[in-house]
C-alpha cells in the first residue's frame, strides 16, 4: 500500500528537500521501515533507541494522532497520509 509522507523542514535533508515522499506499509511500523529503506537514517530522527515514537515527534495518520491511537500499529490505508510533525515548546 502506497501511503503519503509529510516530512517536516528539520527532516527534510533525509529527503533532499522534498516535503512530502512516498512510502509502502499497511501500519506506522511498515510505513517507517520503507520510509528509512529509502531515506537512511531518518527513522532514527522518529524513533527513540528503544524503538518508541521519539518524546517531542508527533505522528498523524490522516489527522488522528496515533499516541491516542495504536501507536506504531496504527494502521494505514491505500493512499493514506502520515504526517511526522515536531513538538514546539518554549516560553519565558
């Protein structure tokens, strides 16, 4: 299954510039795995080193964010759209 991929600016030297690639997979795990087949190293900028959604990433699998989701397992459909999205925090 063929799925879109939002990347945001910090992550888009993985993709050469590009904002939004494709990738293959019916879950977030699969969609990761082919995401970082053809962008070496950028799961890693996802994921945590025990294979978690990194702290400050937010994932969205067609607008539902997929901690209140199933997580890595959340499933995607043919021509869905996965947005990898960085948490901002600041403040005084």
């Amino acid at each position: 299954m063929s799925v879109s991929v939002r990347v945001p600016t910090i992550l888009r030297p993985y993709t050469k510039g590009v904002s939004e690639v494709s990738a293959e997979g019916a879950t977030l795990t699969e969609v990761l795995d082919s995401l970082d087949a053809s962008y070496p190293g950028i799961k890693s900028r996802v994921l945590d080193e025990s294979g978690e959604l990194r702290r400050f990433v937010n994932v969205y699998v067609n607008d539902d964010d997929v901690r209140f989701a199933e997580g890595l397992q959340t499933t995607i459909k043919d021509g869905g759209q996965v947005s990898i999205i960085p948490a901002v925090a600041g403040g005084c």
